[in-house]
C-alpha cells in the first residue's frame, strides 16, 4: 500500500520536475528562478501578476521590455508547445 501512494506521489510530481527540466534546458534559469529575483522576477511572481497563459506564453516566445524593470527579456527560441508547457508550469507555482 505505501508502494502505490509512493508511485502516485511520484508520478503527480513528473510533470512538474519536466517543465522545470524544460526551462533550465531553454536556459530561462539563468536569468531567472523559481523563488527569487535573479536578472529577471522570480517565476513566482510572475504567476503572482498573471492569470492568462496566453500572455506569459507572448512574453515567452517574443520578449518583452518594461515589465519587470529597464533589463529587458529576449525572445526564446521555443516551439509553441514548448511555450505553452513552460506558462503552464510557471502560472502553477502560485
């Protein structure tokens, strides 16, 4: 029985710990983190600030300038699934 709560624990952690794999691959945890301001605002804080996965998924694929300071963000080079997994994960940190 603690086998099986065990796995299911495990396995609602993966997709998670996946989006989280996918931003470090993107390399969007060099200018940000999950908790805390780094170059860019805590991943956090933007799911603090934003409902709609739409917008964090624009900011994503074309940058943005002005929203969190004078350091702007650049456009990442993601699929459109890419971008919608890594809003999904960031809007699910709130």
């Amino acid at each position: 029985m603690k086998y099986h709560i065990l796995l299911i624990l495990a396995c609602l952690a993966a997709p998670a710990m996946a989006d989280e794999s996918l931003a470090k691959a993107k390399n969007c945890m060099v200018c940000h983190a999950t908790d805390k301001k780094v170059m860019g605002p805590a991943f956090k804080d933007v799911a603090a600030k934003y409902d709609d996965a739409s917008t964090v998924v624009a900011s994503i694929k074309n940058g943005s300038k002005g929203k969190w300071g004078a350091i702007p963000m650049p456009p990442n080079k993601v699929s459109d699934e890419e971008a919608q997994k890594l809003a999904q994960w960031i809007l699910s940190l709130k």
